[in-house]
C-alpha cells in the first residue's frame, strides 16, 4: 500500500529543482545511502523527457517509488536492459541503479522503485559492474 505523495510540476529545462526535490526527499527520509543511485537515475530518467515534467514521490512498503510523468508515451515500449547509443546507455543505467521499473499510463509515467530494507552485497557488486559497464560503453561510443 502507498502512501505519502509529494510532487512536483517542472520543465524539462529545470532539472535542478528536480535534483533538489530529490536531495530534500533523501535528506528527510535518511536516505542517504540510497542518494546515489536513486538521484542518478531520476536524473538519467529526466534527460529523456522534454516539455512539462511531474515528479512525485511516494513511501511504500520496503522502499520508496519515484515516478516521472509526461504528456507524450515516451516510455512505452523502451527497452531498459540494452546498451548501444546514447538513448539505450541511458535506460541501462536507469536499470542498473533502480529495483523494479514500471511504465504506467499507456507509456506517460516511469515508475522508479528503489528498496530501502538494506541492498544484498550481490546486488551492489552487481551494481558496480554494471555501472562499470555502462561507463566503457560511454567512452567507446564517444
């Protein structure tokens, strides 16, 4: 069950007060070994959205669920497990820092799920290669 909404209504251009709302949502939530990867991948998530943007923020059971809404169904049928250029390296690592990823509203709302009941050693070495990974692909399709 969720709970707790909070939102906020951006430009694209404005990511920063995207990034703040983030940081603050961390901060008093004590989130703060989850910043990281959570800020990271809402601000991966943002760079492929263009016009009006909602973030909102919601408390669930086990973690919390960031969600980036849009007019258009950008996120429908965007495949999040590939890396090749600039666009597929970017849903990569939106996959690789995030536990689930849920694509709602017929492709308008990236849902971003992140678990806050302790990361699994496995799953941040996991993590790291991947985020290894994605880093030498960004120097080579340079």
């Amino acid at each position: 069950m969720k709970a707790e909404i909070e939102k906020i209504n951006i430009l694209s251009t404005e990511n920063f007060k995207a990034e703040d709302f983030v940081e603050e949502i961390c901060s008093r939530n004590h989130l703060y070994n989850y910043f990281g990867s959570i800020s990271v991948a809402i601000s991966t998530a943002l760079t492929l959205v263009n016009g009006k943007i909602s973030v909102s923020f919601e408390k669930c059971v086990g973690g919390v669920v960031f969600a980036i809404s849009c007019k258009e169904d950008i996120f429908q049928d965007m495949d999040f497990r590939q890396i090749g250029d600039e666009k597929t390296n970017s849903l990569f690592l939106i996959n690789s820092l995030t536990d689930e990823i849920e694509v709602k509203d017929k492709g308008r709302t990236l849902e971003l799920i992140f678990y806050v009941n302790g990361i699994a050693p496995e799953l941040a070495m996991q993590r790291k290669e991947a985020i290894e990974q994605y880093s030498l692909k960004e120097v080579l399709v340079r």
